[in-house]
C-alpha cells in the first residue's frame, strides 16, 4: 500500500510546474507578486508545492553549485494554512509565523531580530486593539478592489465607529480586567510599535531592504481547507500587510473553494448599502484579479499520465531504493525527450536490464489495461488513483486470508471501477448476480449486445436499464476480462462491506461538496442563496455526489423537513439533476414518514417550475393515493 502524504519523488511530471513557479518567483523583475497553484481537490498542489519549497531551499544543493548561487539571498517559508484555523485571528497568527520563522533563520535571523521583534509586538497591539484586523481590513480590501469611490461613505462611517471603540478600550480595562489599554499603549516599549497598515508594511519592507535577503519567497498551502472567513483573513494579511518589494506568496488552493469564500463572505443581503450591491455581480472576479495576480491551474492527468503514475507507484512498491531510482532516472530522461506517451512496461524492463519479478510485471500490464477507465471513473485525479489503488490492495489481501485463491486481479479491478464511478450501476449488478447465482444473465445479455452488436443491440441494453448505454458503462462493459461466465458471489463478497456506500473510505467527499452540503443544511438564509448558486456550477459527478449526501440526510431523518426544503432550493435554482434526485428519495421513503409540508412543497415546486412536471407529478399522484399525513395535505392542496 501506498502513503497518501504529499512527497517531493516526482511521479506524475510535475515537477515542471514547481520548476515554472521558481522561475518566475525568483526573477527580481517580476516581484512582488502573488501566484495561485490552482487545482481540484486531490489534484497534486501539495506535491507541487513541497517541490517548489526543495527547489527554493538553497541548503539542499551541494556547495559551489550552479543551483545553490541561483538561490543566494533566497529565503523560503513553507506554512500550511489550515494551522490557522483555531487562531481567534487569522491574519495576527499568519503574520506573527511569517515573522518568526525570519527571526528564527538560521542565516539571516541575526540581523532581522530587532527588528522582527518590533513588528511581531506590533502583531499584538493591532491584535488586541482590534485596529486594523476585523473593522479595517475589510473595508480596506473592498476599497482596494473597487478603488474606493463607490465605497468612501463607508470607510469614514466604519472609521468614526473604530475610533469610537478604541477610545473606549483605551479608556477602561478590557472585560476581563487583564488589559489596561491606556497604560497599554503609553508604556516605553511599545513607543516604536507600528499600529497601523501602512506603517507595518513600510517597516516590513524595511526590514527585509536592510538584510541580506534579496527574494522572500511565501508558500501557504491547504488554504481550501479552512472555512470562509479564515481564507479571507489569509489572503487579506497577504496583500495588506506583506505584499512588499522582493516578495513573492505561493497559493495552493482549489480556486473554486476560494471564489466560494469569497461569495459567501461578501454577501449583498448582508449589506444593505446599495453602492455595494452594485459591485456584487464582479466582486469576485475582482477580488482574485487583484489578490492574486498569477492563476496557474494543474492540469487533471491523462490516460497515458495514469498509466505512467500506477506504473511508478507499483515500482515503488516492488523494487529496492536502488533499483527504484534507476527507473525513476530513466523516467525522467524519458519525459525530456516525450512528454505524452506512457513509460510503460518495456520501458521499465529495459532500464533494469529485463529483471523484473513475475507479480510486478502482471500489476504493469493490469496498469495498461486498466488506465483508460480508472482516469475516466476517477477524473484522472492522482490522490483518487492511489486511494482506488489501496483499496484494490486490501481487497486483495481480504481473498488472501479468506482462501479465496480463485480470485482474479483483472476481474476484481474491472468490478471496483465500476463500484467506483457508477455505484449504482454497481448495486444493481449485485443484485442480478444473487438472484442469478453468481452469474447475471443481464450482464450477459450486455455484453453480447456491445460484444457483437446488430440492429436490436440498442433495444437490449435500453430494456435492461438506460444508464447502461452511457458512453462509460459501454466500455465498462466492453473492458477486457468478461465476466458472463465468472461466478461473482466471491467477489461481491469480499465488497460486501461496502455494497451500501461504495468505496466511502476512497472516494472522499470533496471539500467544496461538503462546505456546500453543510451551508445548505445551516438554514442561513444567505448562505443557503450562496450554496445553491455554487451547487449548479458542480460538475456533474460532483452534483450527484451532493444528491447523494443530501438524500443519505433525509433517509436519516425522514421526519425532519430541513433536507426536502434545501432540495426545493436546488430545484427553485435550477440546479442540474435536482429534481429528478428529489423525486428518487421521496419515491423510496415509506410515506407514512414523510412530513405533511413536504405536499405543500412538491405543489409549490410544480407551480414555480411546471418544466418539471414529468419528474414532480408522477411522485404527487403515488403520495397523493396513500391514507398518510403527506397524503391529506396533496388532496387538500388538490382541491383548493
């Protein structure tokens, strides 16, 4: 089995997009600059940006070498801003760490001590004041995007009120007794303290000019894993307060996540100003336009880079460091000369010489042959390719220690593409084989209808099921090895823990998934607008993963409307493939449990959205034929 952690062995290729990064991070002429390594979740961000912080870390090149001199006066900080997520203020705490770990570096931390000290006390008084963190920081962001015209009413209203607080902080203790804000701020050490903005970034950009520090270089990686407010706080310390001359920050985040934040934290029906109403519809376009001035997007992985990657994480798996080293290097060497074909078998074979142990080999043709399909079942995402790949190992090892010798890999990989990408394709074909005995005469009939196909072809697989002639499960279907003449009880078996909710522990939920599922649930009038809107730009299989959670709620909790109510929010938003999942819960949910309000409900969603009468009328008419609660109320609403 493999580690899911992020690693600096280059197995993908993408090491040309950290060698990109560093190019333009350290060229004096492009500085300061802000750069955002984009992808989905599980795309390879963190690998990209473990990369860039060796490539930008002069220590890990020998003495008088041409990489280390590129690097002099280079300093590079890595931070994960997930750690922020518990601080009281994110911005204090992620300046606060940009300016120890200075202090603390070992080459430069000498000479920045002072003076680094100075600015962390100036952290703390801004911190503690509540100047220029949750009061200033917003409307400064707002004006620096808008350029300030449409917003200076506010900005002097939200100034008056700051003032008025502080005055009244510096007047008594803080509510505690702890603090004495006047003796605070008339004490001698904090006299030399910074405690605005613009001071701190001048004193800042002083520090770094009086060392030898020619390139400060920022990573902050897993910003997509804090909530909202925290990735605005993060981004906002960036820009504001460190963004000085010879910086550069590194972002890696999933920007769908970000521009989600962003929406969800500058709300219009939270301001009621209509200057800002005004601005809504670009702010955030805007936002990451002027925050983040370099998007760079990491490509999904291609069937050829699949196959190339499971390649290598076999390799890793069954050869010695040195052997494995030797295919690395040939590796590399390969993709200088073709970036776009495999380096497969044959070429592993050659590099060592044609040694190559018997299991290795059949893994790297069960890689050829299995590639195609894993990318399109697992959206060529690599951290999904190694999951499949670990979970394939442990169903491995279950028909192991089960005495289930018989069990093929080829088949069992065929079968949990299938559980993968198409769970309910999945179910339904164990339900054929256990009626069957092992051995469905539907999957039969499919594949001697894709197998050898004429002119009733098409009528077969639509009378089995019309999800079956989807262009994937065709060539699930067709994928080598068949399976009309193979007993599958063994290997529904060894899935049986996981005939309910697939491979949960695999596919993990993505967080724009979950972060959209949970506002959706907060009965937040806002940030159920804001979640319903992000919910109809998901791609398809992300879409349907959130049906799926939200129908897995509802089944919970059948007698609590909450999870009906945000599915008539995502069918009110025309949210793709929402009213057909409403309709498939309710169809399945005994209806002596389904509330009352919900008829009033499937009324109004027929009279909002009468385009979906074909999916809402067929469930009215079953509900409304039962002596149920839900029942009653559809014929009263009949009647009026």
């Amino acid at each position: 089995m493999w580690s899911d952690n992020e690693t600096t062995v280059d197995l993908l290729g993408f090491r040309v997009h950290a060698d990109l990064v560093r190019a333009v991070v350290t060229d004096p002429k492009l500085l300061p600059i802000t750069i955002g390594v984009f992808g989905d979740w599980g795309s390879g961000k963190t690998s990209v940006m473990k990369m860039l912080q060796y490539a930008l870390t002069p220590e890990n090149f020998p003495e008088g070498s041409p990489e280390r001199s590129q690097l002099d006066g280079v300093v590079c900080l890595y931070f994960n801003g997930w750690l922020f997520e518990g601080y009281d203020d994110a911005k204090s705490a992620l300046l606060s760490s940009v300016l120890t770990e200075l202090k603390e570096h070992k080459k430069y931390g000498e000479k920045l001590k002072d003076k680094a000290t100075t600015l962390l006390q100036s952290i703390e008084w801004m911190r503690l004041a509540r100047f220029g963190f949750k009061e200033v920081a917003l409307p400064a962001a707002l004006a620096f995007i808008t350029g300030g015209a449409t917003i200076l009413p506010t900005l002097i209203a939200s100034g008056k009120n700051i003032l008025d607080k502080v005055q009244a902080s510096l007047a008594t203790p803080d509510g505690d007794g702890a603090i004495d804000w006047s003796e605070f701020v008339k004490s001698p050490q904090h006299a030399d303290v910074p405690g605005d903005v613009r001071t701190f970034r001048s004193r800042f950009a002083e520090m770094l000019s009086n060392s030898d520090i020619k390139t400060l270089v920022v990573l902050i990686d897993d910003l997509d894993r804090c909530t909202p407010q925290r990735i605005i706080d993060n981004l906002e310390a960036i820009k504001l307060f460190l963004s000085v001359e010879n910086t550069a920050f590194v972002i890696g985040a999933d920007p769908r996540i970000v521009r989600y934040a962003i929406s969800s934290i500058y709300r219009p029906a939270d301001n009621p100003q209509p200057e800002l109403a005004d601005i809504s519809s670009t702010l955030v376009k805007d936002y990451l336009e002027k925050l983040i001035q370099v998007p760079y997007y990491l490509p999904r992985l291609s069937p050829a880079e699949v196959e190339t990657y499971m390649s290598l994480l076999f390799c890793y798996q069954g050869l010695n460091q040195e052997s494995f080293n030797t295919v690395h290097n040939a590796l590399v060497q390969h993709r200088e000369k073709d970036r776009y074909t495999v380096f497969s078998l044959g070429a592993i074979r050659n590099s060592l010489n044609n040694s190559l142990s018997e299991e290795l080999q059949t893994n790297l043709l069960f890689c050829n042959a299995a590639a195609s399909l894993i990318t399109e079942g697992l959206k060529g995402n690599p951290r999904q390719v190694k999951r499949f790949l670990n979970a394939f190992i442990l169903r491995k090892k279950l028909a192991q220690v089960a005495h289930l010798s018989h069990v093929k890999d080829s088949i069992l990989v065929k079968l949990m593409i299938l559980e993968y990408a198409e769970d309910d394709s999945f179910n339904e074909l164990y339900k054929w084989q256990a009626t069957d005995n092992g051995f469905p005469q539907k999957l039969h009939q499919l594949e001697d209808a894709i197998h050898t196909p004429d002119a009733s072809s098409e009528d077969v697989i639509k009378s089995i099921g019309p999800k079956w002639g989807s262009s994937f499960q065709k060539k699930w279907v067709a994928m080598e090895p068949s399976l009309s003449d193979v007993d599958l009880r063994d290997y529904f078996w060894i899935a049986r823990d996981r005939l309910q909710s697939t491979l949960s522990d695999v596919s993990l939920v993505p967080p724009l998934v979950r972060r959209i599922l949970d506002d959706l649930l907060s009965q937040n009038p806002s940030l159920q607008d804001s979640s319903s809107k992000a919910a109809k730009d998901l791609p398809a299989d992300e879409a349907e993963m959130l049906f799926k959670l939200l129908s897995q709620q509802v089944g919970r909790q059948p007698d609590n409307s909450t999870g009906y109510s945000v599915f008539k929010l995502l069918i009110e938003a025309d949210v793709p493939g929402s009213a057909e999942a409403f309709a498939n819960i309710i169809s399945n949910l005994p209806p002596d449990v389904i509330p009352a309000a919900i008829g009033m409900q499937l009324r109004t969603i027929l009279k909002s959205k009468p385009e979906k009468s074909d999916v809402i009328e067929p469930v009215i008419r079953k509900l409304e034929g039962t002596k149920t609660k839900v029942g009653s109320a559809l014929s009263v609403g009949k009647e009026k």
